[in-house]
C-alpha cells in the first residue's frame, strides 16, 4: 500500500478549499470528495460520475469527535451509536433537524449520510484534515467500485483536480445502517450490507 503524507493531507485540504474535486483512499473503495457546501463543487463530482444532479451523498469526516462537534443535536443514544459505530466501513443515515449539509443531503435535508472511516496506519495522514468532505465512490453510476487508484475510471481520472494513490483497497463498499429512529425507538436497518458484516452491526449496537 502507498503511504499518504502530511502534504498529501494538506494539498487534499487545499483542494476542498478552491472548490475541487479529488480522488482519495478510504478505508474500503476509492472515493470522490468535495467541499459539502460547494454547489459547484457538488456539480462537478455528479457530472463526473455521470449522475443526476440533487442525489444525496456521504459527508465524511476523519474523526469521529469532528462529527460529533459538527452535530450537536443529536441524541445522546444515537450519539452513543456513532461513537459505537465510527470509524468504521459503514455509512450512517442519520436524523438531520437542523437541515446541515442541504447539499449533500439531496432532496432530502432531514436525513444526513455520516461517515467516518477507519484507516489503516498508511493511509492515517489524513486523519489530519480537520474539515468534512462531500463524498461518493469513484465510480461511474452503476459500475463497479475501484479498489485500486487505475480501477478508477479514466474519465474521472482525467477530470478531478487532485489523485491521491493509497494503493490497494478492500473493494467493499461500506454497510449502510439506518439510524433514523434510533434515538426515538431504539430501532435501526441494514439498508445495504457491505464492508461490516449485519451481525457485527448488532454486536456493536
């Protein structure tokens, strides 16, 4: 695996901050990401992917303390999830009152898409980067997820303002767990079952 240094994490950082988009390591495929509250930004990530403009996408964050201090409205047991949960290979749908991130969230502002990822020690520069990401899988809409920088698509490649190699990734998207209701009924739903297993879902809940 490629090592990621404090000047790729800097440079990534530089780029959220003029409105770009990059290509970047994660803990389980290759992702897009760009500035959350950057219209243009959000365009472009779409058209790159070939999507529909408004489709919600993940805000994530590199520490689950950024997440939390950014989301002071939740509830104290879906906070306790999350702090369960992050980081990890999962994306959390999560109850979103103060409509934050309305960008990110599509049509929908009263749901939020939360990810934290766990990366591994080579990966870790980008622990560093203190501010949240619009981000979606590198991949064109409906193909296959890119587990090594060349698996991302050329278009893609050729489009983005900044590639950051981290060599081989797992390939499995994270799960998505619905915690909507969490704090309400104490109930949640595996939408779709990826990189962490259900039943590691329910041990850690």
């Amino acid at each position: 695996m490629a090592v990621l240094t404090p000047r790729d994490a800097e440079t990534f950082e530089r780029c959220m901050a003029v409105e770009g988009v990059a290509v970047f390591p994660a803990d389980t495929v290759y992702g897009l990401a760009c500035e959350p509250e950057s219209k243009e930004g959000a365009r472009r990530l779409n058209a790159l992917k070939r999507r529909r403009p408004g489709q919600a996408a993940a805000v994530l964050f590199f520490q689950p303390s950024l997440a939390l201090a950014a989301l002071p409205e939740l509830g104290p047991r879906t906070r306790d999830a999350l702090l369960a949960l992050l980081p990890g290979p999962v994306t959390l749908l999560l109850p979103n009152p103060a409509a934050r991130y309305p960008i990110a969230c599509g049509a929908d502002s009263s749901v939020l898409g939360l990810r934290v990822p766990r990366l591994p020690p080579a990966l870790a520069a980008l622990e560093t980067v203190k501010w949240p990401v619009m981000q979606s899988s590198a991949n064109l809409t409906g193909q296959p997820e890119a587990h090594r920088l060349e698996d991302v698509d050329p278009g893609i490649r050729e489009g983005a303002d900044l590639l950051l190699d981290g060599g081989e990734l797992p390939g499995v998207a994270s799960t998505i767990v619905d915690l909507t209701a969490y704090e309400a009924a104490g109930t949640w739903t595996v939408v779709r079952e990826g990189a962490l297993p259900a039943a590691a879902v329910a041990a850690l809940l």
